[in-house]
C-alpha cells in the first residue's frame, strides 16, 4: 500500500507499487518480504472538494497538505516498531485482511491506539481475495464485510469496557460514584466515537493494495450521482446507512427505501459498488475483450490497447483499476479528512 501511496507523488513508477517495496531499505527485508523496521516518508496531497462535508473532521479545504507517513510492521514479532510509530504519530491507518479477518495483531494494533489516543482509520485489505480465492458473489462479500466491521467495532467496544471498569474500581466505587464515573465518560466520549468504524462515518476503505485499487462509498457517490439524479451526499448515505442496515433503490420510481418491498431487492452497497468491481474483474481475467472495452469506455477510461490486450491477465487488471480506483486518492483523502 505504502508503494501506491509513494507513486502518487511520482517518486516511483505506478506499474512498480507493490513490486519494489520502496520502504523496506534493508536487505533482509528484501529477501523475506516483509517490512522489520519503520520507515517514514513525506507526501503531497492536493483535496479535492468532499463529496460528503458533514463527515469531514478536519482540513475540510483544498489546500495542498504535506503528510508525514511511517511504513510499520504487521508482524506480531515486530509490535514494538508499531508501538513507537504511534507514538510519533497523530492517526493510524489499521489494515485487516478481508479473509482472516480480525487477527491478534489487529486487536494489539487497536489497544496500542486507543491508549496512545491515536485516531485510527481501518482499510479493508485484499478485497480481491474474495472474487479470486473464495470466488465469492457480491451478496455474499457484502455480508463478509459487515461482519468484519462490527468485529473490529466489538473488539473497540470491549476497550471502552474496560476502561469503564478500572476507574471505577480505582474509586472503590459504591452504585452512587458508579453513576459518577458513567457520566463523565459520556462527557469524555470523543475518544470512543473515533473508534466507531463505518463507512457512513468517512473513516472506513476497501482496497486491494497488491493490485492498486481502493475506493470509500464516497467516491462512488460522486462518480454516479448524476446518473441517479441523486445528491452525492445523500446517495452515500444511502449505500451504506449509518445503522447498518440495508438500503434499496428501485430503477422505476428512482426512490431509495430502507425494505425490500419485492424480496429481490439488492442492497445498494451489492447494487453500485460490488456489482460494477466483480464486473470488471469476471471481464478482465476472463480475456473478454469485446466485454471488456465496452466496460472500459462505460467507465470512461483511456487504456492503452497493449494493456487492455496484454497476455498476463493480472496486469491488464491492474492497468484498468489502478485508473478506476486509485489507491492513493481514497486512502490519502480519508487521512486528510479524518486523522487531527
């Protein structure tokens, strides 16, 4: 991920994020793939107006903003670089793998934040596992996704929990100082709130790091909003409510309804996201070209013929998201809105 993030700021080759693993300086790293050492380095980001402003916290401009990033360890052996990144730093970007889902190091990661009182945002990794691997339909994937989402907010809950339990217990507290304690956690809630994970709060993306992609519902609202005739904000909401439960659009009426008046409906979320991204990873690895060309200018991409028609499959994807969805402009953009 960090590599698509670096090549956004042209330092390396697009067609090398991923390969080169430009943060992993040394060669041990190297040679064993995998990052032993933070690193951090300096990125231009240049915003673009928000698609949804309620759910900007800060820098809600278009200002060019400089963000400092620190490349740090997923290994459970190596917790202590992450501990001392956190340390330096004022958000946190949490990667889950959408198939093995919450892991110990994701809870170590988590706790580490939340006592450090490190805002994090999550992103949902390797979506692509679930289309390629598990061979998954969109419903299915959708449903995968909404239980991971409240896994990690259960294991962000139980945080809550037990800091509730050691203030009172450090006053020795009858049921009267209880209460006390109760009410000024409310009052102190601000913490609690930024470990609240939803897409309907901004502070949560799915990608596909390996093959460059990632997208929030937002940037789908704002690609096809004037389609539906629908406010890009209003439409966001609507893809994934902020209860999470399911909403429904009805091609006839162009009404969204929160039931499936038909029991067929599909979920907005399955309906204009997931549907479009299997869509274009079924065409691709399938070597349908004819398909594949009227799904490339539908999405109104240039993609150079020799890509589109390149014998290793894996690359003519990469080539088509990687301009669809990049990785950088969601992932940077959720960073710049949502991290202090």
């Amino acid at each position: 991920m960090t590599d698509s993030l670096i090549a956004s700021n042209g330092i390396i080759s697009a067609r090398l994020a991923g390969k080169l693993r430009f943060m992993d300086t040394r060669e041990d790293e190297q040679l064993r793939c995998i990052t032993m050492k933070s690193s951090s380095i300096s990125l231009k980001y240049q915003p673009s107006p928000p698609v949804r402003p309620s759910t900007v916290k800060h820098h809600t401009g278009t200002e060019a903003h400089l963000i400092n990033v620190i490349d740090s360890p997923g290994h459970v052996d190596f917790c202590s670089e992450v501990a001392s990144a956190l340390r330096l730093c004022d958000g946190a970007l949490v990667l889950v793998d959408v198939v093995e889902g919450v892991r110990t190091q994701t809870v170590a990661v988590l706790r580490q934040a939340w006592v450090e009182r490190v805002t994090p945002c999550l992103v949902l990794n390797k979506i692509d596992r679930l289309i390629v691997e598990l061979q998954m339909d969109p419903a299915d994937a959708h449903r995968r996704l909404q239980r991971l989402i409240e896994n990690v907010n259960a294991v962000c809950g139980t945080f809550y929990q037990e800091q509730f339990l050691e203030r009172a217990h450090e006053m020795d507290a009858e049921e009267g100082d209880v209460d006390k304690v109760k009410e000024q956690m409310e009052r102190d809630g601000t913490l609690q709130k930024q470990f609240e994970f939803s897409p309907a709060n901004g502070n949560v993306a799915f990608a596909s790091a390996t093959v460059g992609w990632a997208f929030r519902v937002e940037d789908f609202a704002g690609l096809i909003s004037q389609k539906l005739g629908m406010k890009a904000e209003g439409l966001a909401l609507a893809m994934w409510p902020p209860d999470g439960k399911d909403a429904y659009f009805n091609p006839k009426t162009r009404a969204v309804s929160r039931k499936d008046e038909t029991g067929k409906g599909v979920p907005m979320f399955v309906q204009f996201i997931l549907n479009q991204v299997w869509a274009v990873y079924d065409s691709l690895l399938s070597s349908d070209e004819e398909r594949t060309l009227k799904i490339v200018d539908s999405l109104g991409l240039q993609v150079p013929p020799r890509e589109l028609s390149n014998r290793n499959r894996e690359e003519a994807l990469r080539s088509v998201m990687m301009r669809w969805l990049p990785l950088s402009r969601s992932v940077l953009a959720m960073a710049a809105e949502q991290l202090p």
